[in-house]
C-alpha cells in the first residue's frame, strides 16, 4: 500500500469520526463511539473488524496473553479509541506498541472526549 493510499484511508476515517463526533458529542462510553464508528465506517463502504485479538509472541513463543485491537479497517489501519479528559504519553505509546504486535503499519489514536475533534486525533506509523 502506497503512502497516498494510508493517506486517503485516514482521511476517511477522520472524516468518519469528525461526523461521529458531531453526532453524539463528548461526554460517552468509549463502547458507545466504537459502535458508532464501526457503523459510520461500514456505511462508507470499509471493511471494519472490532475488538481484533493480537496474540503476544516473545522471542518466538506465542503467550497466552493477548490484546485487543478497537478497530481495525482494512486490515491495515488500527484504530485506537479514547473517551478520555487528555491524550497521555501512555495512549500514544499503546498504539505503537499494537502496530508493532500486530504488523501495521499505520493507526490513529481517536478521543472524542473534547470540544473540537481535532484536538483529539494523534497519527502514529510503525516503520518496521
């Protein structure tokens, strides 16, 4: 996938949640805008997965611990959900750390927890 492809694909999604966002509000569930999302995104036409499990593999052994993913669309681009009063260190760390495990290379931390929806999108690649 192209660097203008992982483009147009995030700006839709951005899109998406900007739309979700002047829908519902701040003020939610994180569940709430995660089924809102994944609809707003079926409706235009993404191929979305929820609750995505990634298993933990260290120095080659598969665990029995895992994680889940929010969103994943495409499969290719994570999407981490937020409904928080600020975007810390941690939530940016833990989308880096899903892309990683999982092999993505690009994914979009989303708080709708603020008055404007730009202040709550951070953009993290994996370069692998």
């Amino acid at each position: 996938m192209t660097r203008e492809n992982f483009n147009l694909i995030s700006g839709e999604i951005i899109a998406a949640a900007i739309e979700v966002h002047k829908e519902l509000g701040p003020g939610l569930l994180e569940s709430v805008y995660e089924a809102c999302m994944e609809e707003e995104l079926m409706l235009r036409g993404f191929d979305v997965k929820k609750q995505v499990r990634v298993p933990i593999v260290y120095k080659g052994k598969k665990l029995e611990k895992e994680f889940f993913m929010d969103l994943l669309v495409n499969d290719v681009l994570v999407i981490e959900l937020k409904a928080v009063e600020t975007i810390l260190p941690v939530h940016e760390v833990q989308l880096v750390t899903y892309l990683k495990l999982s092999n993505k290379r690009l994914g979009l931390l989303l708080n709708f927890n603020v008055a404007i929806l730009k202040e709550g999108i951070r953009r993290k690649v994996n370069n692998f």
